[in-house]
C-alpha cells in the first residue's frame, strides 16, 4: 500500500490512538495500522475505525477519569 501524502510505502504496526472528550482523553493501544515509513501518515482499515468508534462511546459514557487507557487487542477480538 501507497502512502496518500508521499506515495511512500506503508507498513502494518500497532499504534497508539488518543480521541478528546469532553471529559478528558481516551487513549486505546495496541491499534492496528497502515503507518507511512516517510512521513508517518496513519490509516486505520474500516473495521478497526468501526471498533474505535464502539470503544470511544462504551467508554466516554463511563470514563471515571481525566484519562482512559484502553488495550485494543484485549477488548476486540
């Protein structure tokens, strides 16, 4: 897979993913990802976007917390 910005070429990592609330942060690791290996560039596939969004609002109800960090591979399997 191409970059969309450079056109360089990406590689499957784990990523951290911070989403800004009104509370506070939640910060959910261990994302899977394309990551540019030029300019860094991060795109996530449909299904992990769909599981983002599910955690951030399962979460954002409860967050007991300024911040929230929340294993991905652990609650999505």
């Amino acid at each position: 897979m191409k970059c969309g910005i450079c056109k360089a070429e990406m590689e499957e990592k784990n990523v951290t993913y911070t989403e800004d609330i009104n509370q506070g942060v939640i910060v959910v690791r261990h994302v899977p990802a394309q990551v540019c290996k030029e300019c860094g560039n991060t795109w996530y596939s449909g299904t992990v976007v769909a599981e983002l969004e599910k955690l951030v609002d399962k979460f954002e109800a409860s967050i007991g917390s300024e911040v929230s960090i929340i294993n991905f591979n652990k609650l999505v399997a």
